[in-house]
C-alpha cells in the first residue's frame, strides 16, 4: 500500500492514526462550537461518530485513505481530525480533507501546522506529484483557509456529491503540484515562524 500508518509531529500538535477508542474525544472536540450544526460540512456528533469512523477506517484498509486525529501536545487532547483521502498510489495523487477543529483552536496555527507536516509527508516521502484539497462551494473559511496554503483552484465540480439533506454539493477543487512544493514549503514555514513571535 501506498499509504502507511504514521504518526507526524510539529512543535505544538500531533497526527496520531485514528482509531475506535478516539469516538468520545472527537465528540467533545466537536462540541466546541456544536460543529455537526454547519450544514455544508460533515462533523460528527455523538449519533453519528460510530458511522463516521467507520468509513474512514474502512477507507483506510482499502488504502484509499490515511485518516489521524490532530492531538494538542500542551493539553494532549484531541481537537480535531484530518486525512489523506482519495489516494491514487499509481498517479502518485492524494487528496487531504475531512479537516475540523474544535472552533478554539480555528483561526490558529493548527492548520498551518497540520497542513505542513501532511504535505511535507506527501511530497517528500510519498513523492506525490500533486495534492488536492476539495470543498463545498459555500464553505468560505475553508476555500480561504486552502487559499492561504498556497494551493490554486482548478476547478468547480458541479453537482458533484449529494448530501444527506438531498441537496447537491459543488466541489471546488485545489491542488498544490510537486514542482511549487519548495515555494509553498518556505510561504508556510515563514508563515508559522511569525506566527510564533
């Protein structure tokens, strides 16, 4: 498998494999904030997270999918969740989604920080040659948030996904390719350096 369990470390969090036992701890992430209410999203809440883990785990034997559990190392809690999905091990691609924070930690370094290590792991270790972060077309904090990664649109996938409501999704598709890995590599870390004056 393309894809293989690891755990990846920064200076203030922690990707950790996802796992069962983790069901309570993203429920209470999740909580702050009541996250399972954004509507164009999917945060699990206590009916909910069995079904939610399920999947993703499931992915992850099919190899499809890398999913963690973002730890805050000063509090050791977990605040969130994030995962390589739609592998491609033969066209060396992979998607990086299913991303929440409890919404204390939103409008931190986390993400900045999540998405280096993700990203360096991608590029430097599984030699990706492109990566792709996908969102509702009216989530706006979120194509702002992959904006500010360094990522360009590609593209709207239109009617692209049915949600549980019935309604339909619009996709905007990012990605980030090998070859602007380095300038997106120096615009994050300096990101995070003054961030952390």
């Amino acid at each position: 498998m393309w894809l293989k369990e690891i755990e990846l470390e920064s200076t203030t969090v922690k990707l950790i494999p996802l796992k069962e036992e983790h069901a309570d701890a993203l429920v209470e992430a999740a909580s702050d904030g009541e996250l399972w209410n954004l509507w164009y999203t999917s945060v699990p809440n206590h009916e909910t997270v069995e079904r939610y883990l399920s999947v993703a785990l499931e992915t992850k034997k099919q190899g499809l999918a890398m999913p963690f559990a973002v730890v805050d190392k000063a509090t050791e809690k977990i605040i969130g969740t994030t995962r390589y999905c739609n592998a491609d091990g033969d066209n060396k691609r992979v998607e990086i989604g299913h991303t929440w924070y409890a919404k204390s930690y939103q409008r931190s370094a986390v993400n900045s920080e999540c998405k280096l290590l993700l990203l360096q792991h991608a590029f430097e270790s599984l030699d990706a040659i492109a990566v792709e972060f996908c969102t509702h077309w009216h989530n706006q904090a979120s194509r702002q948030a992959i904006g500010k990664l360094g990522a360009k649109q590609d593209g709207i996938l239109r009617n692209h996904k049915r949600m549980p409501d019935g309604s339909y999704r619009d996709t905007v598709v990012f990605s980030i390719i090998n070859q602007e890995w380095p300038a997106v590599k120096n615009h994050l870390t300096h990101r995070l350096a003054r961030h952390s004056k």
